[in-house]
C-alpha cells in the first residue's frame, strides 16, 4: 500500500462491542484497502479489553475521545443499545467522525433530529444499518414500483411475525427506556424502514392496536397499525415477537396493474396481468448486506456524497412507530406466560 492509499484509509472505531459489532467486524475485513479497525469503545474496560484482545484491536478504551485521538479514527460505527444511539452519534460527530448508526437511529423523534443537525454542522456523513434495503430483489421491487409497472399503488402490507423466548427479555429488550418499544420500534424497524422506503413514506397512522400477548414486559409484543402512505396506498403493519414458532417478514405491494409479494428471501407472489415474471436477482446473506451497507459507506466518504440509507431518511421508521405507539395507547394485556 503507497502512502496515498494509507492517506486515504478509513480508520474505523468502533463504539459498542456486543453481539452486532461482529458484524461490523467481519465487514470492515473485507476492505483492508480502504479501511481499518483502529478502536473499540466499551462501558465496561474489562470486557472492551477482551473484545479488542479477541479481534487485534489495537486501541480501546471507554473513552470515545480518547481512543479517536489515540487511533488517529477518522470515522465510527455505533452499536450500542437503542437508546444509547444518540450518545455515540452526537460525541463522535462533535469529534469529526464520519457515523455508520445500528438502527434504529433512535426512539425519539427530537433526537434523531439533533443527531441528523449534529452531522450536518460537523461536516461529517450519517448514515443507519437499514441493510435490507440493498436486497437486490427488493431494489428491483422499487424499480417496478417507481416506474409505474404496478399502475398506481392502492395497498401495502407488510408482516412481521416472530418469537423471542422469555430470556430475550431478561435484558434491556421489552423496555421503554432502552429498547423504545416492542416489535414496531425494535424487530420490525427493518421492515418499516423498507416499506417507507417503497411506498414513499407515510402521511398518517388511521389505527392501531398493541398488545402483551405472551410476554411479561413493558412494551408491546404483538400489534396491528393501518397506515395510510405517502404515495398514497393504505394498509397494514402487523408486528410481533408473540407467534410462536413462526419466523416470517414480507411485503405486499398491489397496485392498479397487479400484486407483488416479496420477503427478504425472494419474490414470493406475482400476479401481473400483461407481464411475464422476470428472472429476479438472488437474495444475499445477511452478513452480506453488512459488507454492502460498508461499501457504501466507504464510497459516500470518499465521493462526498449522502449514503444510500442516510440519517435523515432513516429517521422515519421510527416516527412512523411513535406514531403508531400515540395512535394505540399502552399495550393491552392479554396475559402472560
């Protein structure tokens, strides 16, 4: 590597190193050319001393100030709690870092808007870890929805049905404080981001319902919301870590030309009179979104462009399940477990 090539290597820290870090870890791998992991930042010194041990990591610490000047960090990647996003982002930014966030970007509206204000003011880039929305089929879904194939959209649906043991919980998931919410804020952020991000945001939450269905917590496990979107289309979120035994999260796209039905694996239903169905593009790993969402990233430092999935834009998945927690009122027990 010529000293060009070294001037122009991201030194990544990392802020948080629980179970997502590794991600990011194997992620950044991937580019040896473009960037390094130079740090780690952690609450706890002993465990941030064992994680940078397990990885070479050659700074750490529990200092986000110190181990950036230290590691000479140009930017970082916050994995931290929910809650604890606003935190990381904001005293990395005031540092002059460039912020890859965890989603969501955080569980508060107002937050999130300073952290977005923060970004723009330091200069530096924020982007958020909605990785699903470099699905290559999903893509081609938003192409076909962009380019009116579908005619005009009048419903979308999306599902998110699935079961988190009681020890899941027996942490900071299920609380208000930490988490933001039950499954609308934390396991089916990804698919609100996604379908947001297909049906061109939202205009208002007509109804919702949340419920303790099965577990024993604060927030919600289990809820309905109909959601009247920007483009206009309505339809219903259905959301839940209650259904036992069940793993599954898809959309419905229907517009005045036909229906298209996709999940994260493939395209899963297609009915468009008039149209043959296209060879779709193969789904990928997740860990290989993680390596698309970093490559991105990467380009949009270097092009000094937005990222694919920015802060601002990311913001709306959690406003949307503000909107949708304001709508329902607190869960309503259905007994526990």
């Amino acid at each position: 590597m010529n000293k060009s090539e070294i001037e122009n290597l991201q030194r990544i820290i990392l802020i948080g190193h629980g179970n997502i870090s590794e991600k990011y870890v194997s992620a950044i791998k991937r580019f040896p050319d473009k960037a390094v992991l130079s740090g780690v930042v952690g609450r706890n010194a002993e465990k941030c001393r064992v994680f940078a041990q397990k990885h070479g990591i050659p700074v750490y610490g529990t200092s986000a100030a110190e181990v950036a000047e230290r590691s000479r960090a140009t930017a970082a990647v916050i994995c931290t709690p929910n809650a604890l996003h606003y935190e990381g982002v904001m005293e990395a930014s005031r540092l002059g870092l460039h912020c890859l966030c965890e989603k969501p970007l955080d569980i508060s509206a107002e937050r999130q808007r300073e952290m977005v204000q923060s970004c723009r003011e330091q200069r530096v880039l924020l982007a958020v870890s909605y990785m699903r929305r470099f699905i290559p089929h999903i893509r081609e879904l938003k192409s076909w929805i962009d380019s009116g194939r579908l005619g005009r959209i009048t419903v979308v649906d999306a599902v998110i049905k699935h079961f988190r043991p009681k020890e899941y919980y027996d942490s900071w998931h299920g609380t208000w404080e930490l988490d933001g919410g039950g499954p609308f804020m934390q396991q089916g952020s990804h698919l609100l981001d996604m379908v947001l991000w297909l049906a061109g945001g939202y205009q208002e939450v007509l109804t919702a319902r949340t419920f303790r269905a099965y577990h024993d917590i604060e927030t919600e496990d289990h809820g309905y919301a109909v959601v009247r979107y920007g483009n206009g289309a309505v339809g219903m979120i259905e959301a839940s870590t209650a259904s036992t035994g069940m793993k599954k999260e898809y959309v419905e796209i229907t517009g005045t030309r036909g229906s298209i039905k996709a999940d994260y694996g493939g395209i899963i239903g297609f009915h468009v009179p008039g149209e043959e169905k296209p060879e779709w593009p193969a789904a990928k790993p997740n860990d290989e979104l993680f390596v698309d969402l970093l490559e991105d990233f990467l380009a949009a430092i270097a092009e000094g462009r937005e990222p694919f999935v920015s802060g601002e834009a990311a913001s709306l998945s959690t406003e949307l399940a503000l909107a949708i927690y304001a709508k329902a009122g607190p869960p309503i027990s259905l007994g526990s477990r």
